[in-house]
C-alpha cells in the first residue's frame, strides 16, 4: 500500500467534469446512447461551419479576414524582399 490518499478542495472545473462524465456514464448503462442528450445541431457544428448568428459577429468576421489578407501581404511583401536581398548577395540578381 504505497498509494497516497489526496483529500483537498474539488475545483468547480473538475466538478463540472466529474458531473458530465457521471452523465455520459449513466447515460450509456441506461441505453441512452453516446451522449444520452438532445443536443442542438448548432451547438455541434465546427468553427469553420459555422456562420455568424448576429451584426456584431458579422463585423468581427470581416475584421478578422481583413487581419488576415494584410497579414498574409505583409509575409508575401517580407518573402519577395528575401528573395531580392538573396539575390544580390549572391550575385544573381536580374539584370
């Protein structure tokens, strides 16, 4: 018996888990299936499915894309400049 015992304080994220295993688990004896629950579809639909419910989520989106193609420009602007300077350095640069 070389086991310790822990005893301490069950944070209230552990006790949400533990819960929702103990579900899932009584769920499956009772035949209920893999979740035993209604869930709504749109709660199981990945991020990249998903489609903006609100104005809000529509302006963020934009945002987040408009984040994305100048960061995506600012690389491709860094990479051909790499190039330029790799190219002179080397001597190979077009005439």
């Amino acid at each position: 018996m070389s086991e310790e015992i822990k005893s301490g304080v069950l944070s209230r994220r552990s006790a949400i888990s533990l819960l929702g295993v103990a579900a899932a688990r009584a769920a499956s004896l009772a035949g209920l299936g893999a979740l035993g629950l209604a869930v709504p579809t749109a709660v199981l639909t990945t991020s990249e499915e998903a489609e903006a419910q609100t104005a809000g989520m529509v302006r963020r989106q934009e945002r987040r894309a408009g984040r994305r193609e100048r960061r995506e420009t600012r690389r491709e602007a860094r990479r051909a400049g790499r190039a330029t300077r790799r190219a002179v350095r080397r001597g190979t640069a077009p005439q």
